[in-house]
C-alpha cells in the first residue's frame, strides 16, 4: 500500500518562502505523477503542481507559476514543493498524491480524481 508523509508546512509572512517535502514509500517510485495539492476552509481541493518522476516534466497551476517549483529526489523517493513569494491567498492545506487513473503521465489539468493516494497533509500558513 503506497504511503506518502508531507513534512515542512508552517507559519510565514506574506513574502517569505517554504519547501514542502513528500516522502514516498510502498510503491515504485520513478514512473509516476506525483502532485501537490492545496485546500483552503470553504474551498474545493485544487492542484498546485505536478511531476512525472519517470522524467521530471512539470505543470503548474497559474496561481503558483513562477513562484513556486516542484522538484523530485529519485534516491530519496522524494518530491519537493519549494514556495517563494508566498501570499496569503496561498494559505491551506497541502496534500501530496499520486496519480492512479488515467495513465501515469502527468496533465496539466491536474484533476484531483485522478489522484488516488494521498497524505495527510501538511499546513501553510500565510499573513500579510
């Protein structure tokens, strides 16, 4: 059964930066989409970024482009969510999973049914 733990949430002010961690394990690692995905109080649960690990192609949600990068560690079984310039509206929830319909090559659609296995998330805080 695939695990992922998200590390590396926190508390920042409007401008600082984070890097979020997701660990993998119980699963082939490379070949896979991996994504990041955030859900604020009162809000749908949206995607933020995803990789394909077999390749390291990326997407990202027009809210984060330019500000924040998806990276991968294959050693680690790991991915990584580095945010800078953060904002208050980026303030949530952020959950790590992996894509089990559809293929496991990444869209930049980002449909969060896609994702089948997710972690328990991590939180970010953001004030202005």
């Amino acid at each position: 059964q695939p695990q992922l733990v998200e590390s590396g949430g926190g508390s920042v002010q409007a401008g600082g930066s984070l890097r979020l961690s997701c660990a993998g394990s119980g699963f082939t690692y490379r070949g896979n989409c991996m994504g990041w995905f955030r859900q604020a109080p009162g809000k749908e649960r949206e995607g933020v970024a995803t990789i394909y690990t077999g390749g390291g192609s990326t997407y990202y949600a027009d809210s984060v482009k330019g500000r924040f990068t998806i990276s991968q560690d294959n050693a680690k079984n790991t991915v990584y969510l580095q945010m800078n310039s953060l904002k208050p509206e980026d303030t949530g929830m952020y959950y790590c999973a992996i894509k089990t319909f559809g293929g496991s090559v990444c869209w930049a659609t980002m449909q969060t049914p896609d994702f089948g296995y997710w972690g328990q998330g991590t939180q970010v805080t953001v004030s202005s």
